[in-house]
C-alpha cells in the first residue's frame, strides 16, 4: 500500500467515538535461553512470538484472516530485537556482571492512534532489571543511554545500518499501518455482535450492578447517568477490572451505590458504548435481575419441608411415650382393662 492511499483509508475510517487505541509488541529475555515476545491491541493479546519459526502466531481466529491476506511484518522486526539482543549479549554481562543470578532485559515497541483527531505517537524503548535502559528517538531514528552503562551499547546500536533501516520502514508506515488493520478487523469481525448488559441486585436495600459481558476489546465506555447527565461522583461508582470470559471474550462490572429511595425519585441509566454502538438501560424494579424473591420462595419452601419431618417426628415420639406408660400402667394393674376385669 503507497503512503497517498494509506493517508486516504486513514481519514476515511468510519469511527464514530474518539478513542485512543494502542498496538505494543512487549518481550522479555534471560540469558541465552528465554526470548519471549507478545503483541498487544488496546490491552488485549492478539498474539505472541514463536521464535523457532521466528513469525507472530495469532492468538484469535480473526487474526488467521490477516496473516492469510497480507505478510505479518511485524515480526521482522521482532526477530531484528532478538537478533540484536543475542549479538549484543556479551556486550550487557561485561557491562553488568551477573553475580546476583540472570538478569532481565525487556522492550517494547509500538504506537498510538487517535481515531477522530489522527493524532499518533510512537515509542520504543529498553529496561535491564527493571530500570529505563535505552530509550529510541522514533523521529530521527537514533538511539539514546538512559544510563552511562548503556553508552557503549548505544554507539554500537546506531551504526547498524541494517536494523536502523528496519526500525525506519516500520515507524514510517508499519506501526499505524497495522494498528489500524487490527481495529477494521476487530470491527468486521465483531461489529454485529452487541456485548450483554445486566442490572443486577442482591436485595432490595443493596448496591445496583450494571454489568456488561461479551466484549472484545477494552475500548468500551460503561457509564451511569442521572437524568440524561453523566454520574461523575466517585463516591457514588465503583469500577470493576475487565475479566475474561470462558469463549475468549471479557466482562465488567460498573456499580451505583444509590439507595432505592433515591433512585425511585430521580431516573438512572446504564449506557454502554462500544463498536459504534450505544446501549442504554433505565434502572427500575422491571429491569432488576436479583434472587432476593427467590430466596424468599426457596427460604419458605425451606422451611416447610423442615417443620413438617419434625412435627412428625414429635408426634411419633409422643405416641411412643404414651404407649409405654400405659404399658406400666397395666403392668401394676391400673390399665382400663384390668379394672373390667376385675
């Protein structure tokens, strides 16, 4: 694709919500044992890198579609940091002697995308141990030491040609290029499918759950509403992490902490927006899912399939004590019958 047609596609795409996505490609390495690497679109793993065949290996099906119609280029320049890595190795154990065991090496790369304003931004950057490392100026393409250890290994980064030529082409166009081919993809692939959003409640006096299920991205927007305006009081939500799902999709949980005397007076709303799509559901008693009144049925049902074992256990208890004391009763000659007799 020429640069003239991707800037047309890229101002044509038909987002509805200003959102910033992010696409990152994270790895980690120890020694010369451990290289791992992972791509990551707006928080979510769409893949990870295999690096005996040295390609990215998609995690969903719908990336199978992408790698089957165009080249996963991404993972050339995966494969140039592990590369880099493996021939600059010797260069980090002089430079940081291993006496308290393996030391860690970490990157990342990517870019971010504004989808409304076109804003971008790209980064990449390195850490050993945990601390900021080395540190790429995307623009110029130039290397710079976060420490005076990394100074060497900076001067040597810089006049590779080969990997400066690589890390170019893929800022120059790569990075945007498949951040955006990751959403139209997502977008083609789930844009039908509406996540589900329930209200829930434990009882009547309890907190009010908007919980949504169904989705595949972290680019989804829940939020209460009061009267048509946006409930911004922290003290009056809570938001739940995103967690996955069984099927590979994600939920969350986003509560109002208002009494029903409240929200009986004042009308709330639950809005979801994501993928183009806007959901909404006005809290009343009709849309509540709660097992407080089934609990009450079950709590009474419960409790007459209790009473009525032991009521009969009483009366047979009773009866057994009757019988035996009219049985000594008649043993000392006081039962009925013997008086007749008599």
């Amino acid at each position: 694709m020429s640069i003239m047609k991707f800037i047309i596609f890229f101002f044509n795409l038909p987002f509805v919500y200003s959102e910033l996505h992010t696409f990152v490609v994270t790895y980690t390495a120890m020694g010369n044992q451990t290289f791992f690497a992972a791509a990551t679109l707006d928080g979510q793993q769409i893949g990870h890198y295999d690096k005996n065949t040295k390609t990215l290996v998609p995690k969903q099906d719908w990336n199978e579609q992408i790698k089957s119609k165009t080249p996963w280029k991404v993972d050339t320049l995966i494969e140039t940091v592990q590369r880099t890595y493996n021939n600059n190795m010797h260069d980090l154990i002089e430079q940081f002697p291993q006496s308290n065991g393996a030391h860690t090496y970490q990157g990342r790369h990517g870019c971010s995308w504004e989808d409304k304003t076109n804003y971008h931004d790209e980064f990449h950057d390195y850490a050993y141990d945990g601390d900021d490392f080395i540190t790429l100026d995307v623009k110029k393409i130039k290397y710079r030491a976060s420490v005076s250890k990394a100074k060497y290994i900076v001067k040597k980064w810089n006049n590779d040609r080969e990997q400066n030529k690589t890390l170019k082409e893929y800022y120059k166009l790569g990075c945007i290029y498949w951040l955006i081919e990751f959403l139209v993809f997502t977008k083609n692939a789930f844009g039908g499918t509406a996540p589900k959003m329930f209200l829930l409640q434990k009882s009547p006096n309890s907190d009010v759950k908007c919980h949504v299920t169904g989705f595949y991205s972290n680019n989804i927007v829940i939020l209460w509403m009061k009267n048509g305006q946006e409930v911004s009081n922290s003290a009056l939500l809570k938001s739940g992490e995103i967690l996955p799902n069984e099927d590979g999709t994600f939920q969350r949980t986003v509560t109002l902490r208002v009494s029903l005397q409240y929200w009986r007076k004042e009308q709330y709303t639950c809005v979801v927006r994501y993928m183009e799509k806007t959901i909404r559901r006005n809290l009343t008693e009709e849309e509540i899912k709660s097992n407080y009144s089934e609990m009450s049925i079950t709590a009474s049902d419960s409790s007459t399939s209790i009473l009525v074992p032991i009521i009969v256990v009483v009366l047979v208890v009773s009866l057994i004590l009757w019988w035996m004391s009219c049985h000594q009763n008649c043993r000392l000659g006081q039962c009925f019958h013997l008086e007749n007799a008599n």
